[in-house]
C-alpha cells in the first residue's frame, strides 16, 4: 500500500514550483487575515509531503519535518530505538561532527531540535527568513540516510542514557523489577480504556535496552519508518513559493524513494465507561472526566479542538470569573496517541462549590449534546475563540508547531487543516452530532478526588483504634485458657541457628511475595469493586476490612511457629507465638519417635510439617498427629523430654528403650523418672 501511495502522489517538479507560485500570487489578504489559510500541498518526486505557506512580512521561517512513527514501534528489548534514531539524525554526518551541524545553525541565530513521542516523531528548525532557504537544505541534511557509524552511534548512546536517567541496575532495581513483573501490573489507561495492547514488559530494563541498540538496529529503524511517503515537511515563512518547492526538492526530494508499511497501533472500544472516587487531604476537590474518541477523522479532531477552546472560555467564564468563583481555573484539553483519543475536562473546585462546579460542567456538556446553547450567546464565544485563535497564531513558528501537536498523521490529515475558517463555520448542530457519542457516558472515564471530612490526626488515632481492636479479637479467638497447676513438664524448643536462618529468609520470601500478589488484588479490587460506588462510608468501611485483614495475616504467620512444648494429665499442648497453641490429646497421636536426620529429612515425614532441627548429630524427637502437622524437634533436654511423652502416652517411643530402633531411629539410654522442667 505504501509504495503505491508514494507513486500516486510524485509530482514533476516543475509543474509544482509553477503552480505554488500561482497559488501563493493570488491570496496576500486571506492570508493576512486568517493565518492558517493559503496552506500549499505539494509531492516531491520521491513522495515526501510538503505543506508550503507564504507569511509575507514575518522575520522567521519556520521549517519542520516528521514522521509518524515514535517509541510505540520500539521492538522488545530495544526500548529508546526510536528516541536513540531521533539522536543519531543530528550525529555527525558528511563529513561534519554534530557540533559543526549544531553550530550551522545556532551560529546564526536559529533554533533546531527534534522530539520523540509515542506515536510521532518532529524535527524543526525556525530561524530569520534571509537563512530560510538554508535552514530547509539543513533540515534535509538531518533527515537523510545516516551511516550509523559504529564510533559515531557509541559516542552518541551517553547522552540518550543521560537524558531518560538510564544506569545499570543493583540488587534493589532488580528486586523492584521481580517485584513487580508484567504480570502482576495492572493495564493502564491506554490498555484497559483503548484496548491499545502491551508490546513489551512496562518495567524494562531501559540501560540494557540501550546497550543492546545496534548500528543495524538504527539503520533498519530510518529505512522502515524515515521511507521519503512517510515525510511531512512543512514551510512557513515570508519566502517566495517556487524557490521553496525548488529547494525542497533538491534536498528532501533527493532521498531515496522506497517502499513503506504505515506503522498502525490497534485501538478497540470496550463499551464501557468508568467512574472512580476518593477521597484525599488536600485543600480542594480534583475533578478530571477524559471523554473518549476512536479513530477520529480530520473533521472529528478539529470539532474537538473546537470544543476544547470553546469549554475552555465558557467554564472558566461561569466557574472562575463569575459572581461565584468555585474554581481557580478549568482546563480542556485534547490528547491524542495514534487512533485513540480523548478530551479532558479538568479542574480543581472548592469543597463547598463541588456540586455547584460539577452541575455546571455537566449543563456546558448537555447544551453540546443538544445543541441548545442560547444562539446569540452560541455566536458571542466563538468569535471569542475564533479572535484568540487568529491572535496566537500569527509567527512562523506558531503555525508550524500545529504539526507538532496535532496534524502530523499523514493518514488523518492529508492537506493543512484550516482551523480558523472551520471555526467560524462550524454549528451547533455539527457540534451535537460529535458530542452526542463523544459525550456518552459508555465513553466517558471520570475521577473525583473530594476533601476528607475528617482530620489527619482523627484518621491516625481510627487506624490505631482498628489495629488495636484487630490484635484483640485475634488475641480472643487464638487463646486457649491454660490451668497453669496442672502443667507436669514443659519443654522449649532448640531451633539451630542455621536451620532458624532458614526458615527466617524463606518466611521472609513468601511474605514478600504475599505482599506483592495481596497488593496486586487489593489494587484491582479497589479499582473494580470499592473505587467506583461514591460513598464515603461504603468505600471506607471496605477499607478498614482490608486493613484489619492486613494486619491479621501477618499476625497469624507470626503466631504460627512452634515456642515450646507443654505436657498435661489429659493433652499436651503445642504452645506458639503470642496467644496461640495446639491441643493434642493421647488418641490424636500417630507417632512419637526418637529419629536421626534420614528418617526425616529424606522422607516423605518432610512435608507434614516444617522439621525444628536437623537431627544428625543428636536424634530428635518426632511427634506425628493422625492429623495436621507434624513436629521433629530437640529441646534442652531431648532425653528427659522423650521419657516424659513416653510415660504420658503409655506406649513405648518407637527407637526408645523399649522397642527396637526402626529405620532412621536412634536408640536412647534409659532416662530418669520424670520431673517438673521448665
């Protein structure tokens, strides 16, 4: 498709500098009068694109150029390839270093940069109109064929490091990274709005990503996306049109014509709006509705503009210079990435005037849905919107800026919008046919962020309350009351120090990663569940479940781990952290055994339950519920200890003195009778 789009549009180039010259003799007035009027579209020879308007009087020219590609084509793991291309296109180059080009420019009173985004990329150079000539022969110098010499890309990847703050990653960036790996970050708004899809892992590595670009990975970046069909070179200036077009032609016309596929990112329509709520301490209400646009034509994106402008004088007007002042300023703005699009309503509102403020903001949207805005009023702030538009856009650079926010795709905008006749020519009944779908509430993503109704101070001392009231209940639940006058023996356990390390980094993992993934979920069911019902009791009330979960959780893995031993008459009981314990009673007991390491560490005893020693030096005791877990522990008196559950059980300890030693079991000598330990 591309390269046959290129061949349609060639031009002869002397026809075109003949008819530019024609065009440009006869409109001096529009001109003056409306500045965006009078735009030229011309094809060079190759199908670079060129959008030529004469501003006659004017000191600067203004020449830029872009493609419509930016860092969404970033392959995986060459992150920055398209911002790293933008770098190397003013890198050294036939025979001049970067400083030499920089200086060519700058050294006689020019401006230049270029700019990446995600969907685009803008290269300009704006500088007096006896220099305008040159500065499209330099522009052209800047987007031709680069070798991408090896020296040359090495020396310029610094200064790309420089500007995003890549360095290579430590210990924490890399457990920052694990821990939050693609599949545990939520889609953002681009994905879970547009349905814009993740091309690659959201938290990259961007050094490694830029130690990885190539010298062929930067040539084959310009020559799939930089094909001359993709360029659009825009002139503005007081420079006569046919030595313009000549010199185009001679510079941007020169590059190498070839074959090009339109770089496309997929955009769907969920169906579904959205509305999320909060509430914060700050000193006003934040109030943010994106409404949103799908594959927007020319027609659809200049309505928005107008919209923009006209809800930009209008609510302002009602909400921050009327009698009542609720706000101290409301913003519309329109923000636009490929196919996908939205206009934004933002502002921040007094607490007391919210409701106020909204209701305004929503009747501004009921009169563009309807078209009902009183007509002399209607007539009254477009030519107010028309009358600033006209005053701001009366420099070179001022129009040719407009390619870099806003007419850059060649696919939506084939010739130079102009803006301002189609805001004096637009109608409210235009304006309903947009709105009504753009204003639909199935497109609409509203977040409102109120003022807390309570203080910092009652809040703390409510989460201390909760904890407090959560760490009790806990304590309640988990006690079981102990009649210290019949404890017979109790016995602490020797966890060793290698083994207690262990246990301490694995619990420590597995918490990290139950943080991680509760973090996740809470994250997710906060955005689809609690967020989006706007009450302050329901939303807190989750809250404080959450919190008293929270805390509970890591309350129980605390309390978890077996303390000591305590024997009765009728049970002995497995005392843990804090309040909790087990009781065991004689015919809840499968097994209690003297083993050695094998018994039960290369066994399947392993996995009913975490082994409180290693038993290869000294054997340990073993003691098996016929349910749950199961205990292999030593205390400070193993031996004593194995009498005493021998004596209580009434059976013979399995590798005692009294039974032969199974396998894995270690035989122990006869222990004195049983006494009260501590």
């Amino acid at each position: 498709m591309g390269a046959v789009q290129a061949v349609r549009h060639i031009r002869v180039a002397v026809p075109v500098l003949l008819l530019a010259a024609s065009a440009s003799a006869q409109e001096p007035e529009s001109a003056s009068s409306n500045p965006f009027a009078g735009f030229q579209t011309h094809y060079l020879s190759n199908g670079v694109k060129v959008w030529f308007k004469q501003l006659p009087g004017v000191p600067n020219v203004s020449v830029s150029a872009g493609v419509p590609v930016g860092s969404d084509a970033d392959p995986p793991g060459k992150e920055q390839l398209a911002h790293f291309t933008e770098h190397m296109l003013f890198s050294d180059h036939d025979g001049r270093t970067e400083q030499e080009i920089k200086d060519a420019v700058e050294g006689i009173g020019g401006r230049r940069n270029g700019v990446t985004y995600r969907d685009h990329t803008w290269y300009y150079v704006t500088i007096g109109r006896e220099h305008g000539l040159f500065a499209i022969e330099w522009l052209a110098g800047i987007l031709s064929p680069h070798a991408m010499d090896p020296a040359v890309v090495d020396r310029g990847r610094q200064p790309v490091e420089n500007e995003i703050g890549a360095r290579p990653r430590e210990l924490f960036d890399h457990l920052a990274a694990l821990l939050t790996a693609s599949w545990l970050v939520s889609p953002d708004f681009w994905e879970a709005e547009f349905g814009i899809p993740r091309l690659r892992d959201p938290n990259h590595d961007e050094w490694r990503s830029l130690q990885g670009i190539t010298p062929d990975d930067l040539r084959g970046f310009y020559v799939r996306h930089y094909a001359p069909g993709q360029i659009t070179v825009t002139i503005v200036g007081d420079l006569d049109a046919a030595d313009a077009l000549a010199a185009a032609e001679s510079t941007f016309g020169s590059i190498p014509a070839r074959s090009f596929e339109p770089w496309t990112m997929p955009v769907a329509d969920p169906g579904r709006g959205k509305s999320t709520y909060g509430w914060g301490f700050q000193s006003t209400a934040r109030y943010q509705s994106r409404h949103k646009l799908f594959d927007p034509t020319a027609d659809d994106v200049l309505t928005a503009l107008f919209i923009r402008d006209l809800l930009n004088r209008r609510l302002n007007q009602r909400l921050r210079y009327g009698e009542r002042k609720a706000v101290y300023g409301a913003s519309a703005s329109l923000t636009r990435r490929g196919a996908a699009a939205y206009l934004q309503i933002s502002s921040r509102i007094d607490e007391d005037d919210f409701d106020f403020a909204t209701g305004v903001i929503e009747e501004e949207l009921e009169f563009l849905r309807t078209g009902s805005l009183d007509p002399a009023e209607f007539e009254a702030d477009r030519a107010a919107v028309v009358a600033r538009l006209r005053g701001s856009n009366q420099t070179a650079e001022s129009l040719n800026f407009w390619t870099r926010t806003t007419f850059y795709d060649p696919a939506t905008f084939t010739d130079f919008p102009d803006v301002l006749s189609f805001y004096e020519n637009v109608t409210q009944g235009e304006l309903a046919a947009f709105a009504e779908t753009a204003f639909d509430p199935s497109r609409q993503v509203l977040d409102i962020d109120r003022r807390q109704p309570v203080s910092q101070g009652t809040m703390v001392v409510a989460v201390v309350v909760l904890v407090a009231l959560t760490l009790k209940v806990l304590k309640r639940l988990l006690t079981k009351p102990v009649r210290m006058r019949e404890i017979r023996y109790i016995a602490h356990f020797k966890l060793p120090v290698a083994l207690r390390t262990a246990y301490v980094l694995g619990v420590a993992g597995v918490a990290v990663a139950a943080v991680v993934l509760a973090t996740v979920g809470i994250d997710r069911l906060s955005d689809r569940w609690i967020e989006s019902v706007d009450s302050y009791v329901f939303q807190y009330a989750c809250n404080a479940a959450i919190l008293a979960l929270v805390v509970a959780a890591p309350t129980l893995i605390v309390t978890s781990s077996p303390r000591k031993l305590l024997v009765f008459r009728d049970h002995v009981r497995i005392k843990r952290r804090a309040w909790r314990s087990r009781i065991l009673k004689r015919e809840d007991i499968a097994d209690i055994s003297i083993r050695r390491f094998p018994g039960v560490w290369l066994s399947s005893e392993l996995l009913r339950g975490a082994p409180l020693t290693f038993g290869s030096l000294r054997p340990g005791i073993y003691l098996r519920p016929a349910k749950g877990r199961s205990y292999f522990f030593r205390s400070r008196d193993t031996e004593e200890l194995a009498e005493v559950l021998r004596e209580w059980w009434g059976r013979p300890v399995a590798g005692g003195p009294d039974n032969a030693p199974a396998r894995g079991a270690a035989v122990m000598p006869p222990a004195p009778p049983a006494s009260p330990g501590s």
